[in-house]
C-alpha cells in the first residue's frame, strides 16, 4: 500500500513540474513575447492579411462586396511578391491576429496598430537601425517601398 501512495505522489509531482511555467531566470523564458506576438528585429517588410474573425467582421460590414475587396487585395499581394522577389527581397506573411512590436530608442517593446479600420490587407515596412515604421496599402506598396527605404 505504501509503495501505490509514494507511485502516485511521485506521479503527480512530475504532473505538477511539467505543467508549470520556467522561472524568470531562464533565458528562453520572456514573459513579454507570447507565441501571439512577433517582435521586429530588422529591416522587414510584413504583409497583412485578415484572420477569421476580420473577415467574418468585414463580410458582415460589406456583404457581398467582401468578394471584391479581396479578390482586389489578392491581385495586389500578388504584385507584392512578384516584386519583392525581382529585387531579392525577403518579406513575411502574417495575420493580423498577431501583435507585431518592436523595441524602440528606450528598448521598450511597442506594439504596431493599424490605424485605418478599411485597410483590411497592408503592408507594415519596418527599419530597425531608426526604430521606424510606416503602416500602408497593398495597392500603394512599389511606391511606398522605394521611398520608405530609399531605393531607386
């Protein structure tokens, strides 16, 4: 009887020690970056499209014209990458269900916010050595690039 007790004991201490989180001391441990949030760290270009729950919102908003919209902003990134792959330019794609920061001049983390609530597909352009970033259309993007990040 004894021996059944200690088994479970130690059985639910090895639960219990899988299931808690690392302590604060352990490098691969930052509780400020979730698996939700993606941090810059250099000269990126990031290609937004809507999660689920923006289309069911923007289907509810424009109805039938969601279609359009998209098909319009699929046209766009398709631009997008044709570009960016000419020039060798690398860029990720993500969902705006994620929280995109970066640190700023103070090295505090600041999350990046889409201020236009009809951009639903955009563009966030980031350069990390000026801690700058600028939100933009998917149809504005050749333009837009070349400025931002002065090429010619």
């Amino acid at each position: 009887m004894k021996k059944i007790i200690f088994i479970h004991f130690v059985l639910i201490l090895l639960f219990l020690s899988c299931s808690l989180p690392p302590k604060n001391n352990d490098t691969k441990y930052n509780p400020k970056i979730s698996l939700n949030n993606f941090v810059l760290d250099k000269d990126t270009v990031l290609i937004i499209y809507p999660s689920a729950k923006t289309i069911n919102k923007i289907k509810r908003i424009k109805g039938e014209d969601f279609y359009i919209i998209a098909d319009d902003a699929n046209y766009y990134r398709a631009e997008i990458y044709n570009y960016l792959d000419s020039i060798n330019k690398t860029y990720k794609t993500i969902s705006d269900s994620v929280h995109i920061m970066y640190k700023n001049k103070n090295n505090k983390l600041v999350q990046i916010k889409n201020h236009d609530r009809d951009l639903y597909w955009y563009v966030i352009l980031y350069k990390n050595e000026e801690r700058k970033y600028k939100t933009i259309s998917v149809v504005d993007f050749r333009q837009e690039y070349t400025r931002f990040f002065n090429v010619k």
